[in-house]
C-alpha cells in the first residue's frame, strides 16, 4: 500500500499505480471495471525532473520493508 502526500499539501492519497504524464506525475486512486480515477499528484518544470521524482518513490517502495509507504512529493 502506498500512500502520497501530494506536491500542495492538501491531499493524502492511497495510490494504486503511478505514472508520468508530460511534467506532472499522476495516480490511480480508483478503478473499477474499466473506469479508472486519476489525481495528478505534482508538476515540475522538466519531464526529466518527474521521473526523477518517480525513481525517488520506487527507491522508497524498493526499500520499504513496511506493508505500508509513505511518500511526500517534493515541491521542486
């Protein structure tokens, strides 16, 4: 289970899949048959600076050795 703080603070999120979308990263909150609930959870300047950012949260999910991660997206 992995839980974001998004980049502005204002939400705590259960994600079940993130990926990069130009300079934002977005996750799936949500899906049910074939209907899926997206959030971006942070934009950047660069596309190079989002997947920075998402090799971050996998190095975090990598070595974890909780059920649960929590990550905060940083805010530059």
């Amino acid at each position: 289970m992995v839980w974001i703080m998004t980049q502005d603070k204002k939400s705590l999120l259960n994600v079940k899949e993130i990926s990069i979308r130009g300079k934002s990263i977005e996750g799936v909150v949500e899906r049910r048959f074939f209907i899926e609930w997206k959030k971006t959870l942070a934009t950047y300047e660069t596309q190079e600076r989002a997947m920075e950012v998402l090799e971050e949260i996998h190095k975090k999910i990598y070595e974890a050795n909780d059920i649960i991660t929590i990550f905060h997206m940083p805010t530059k």
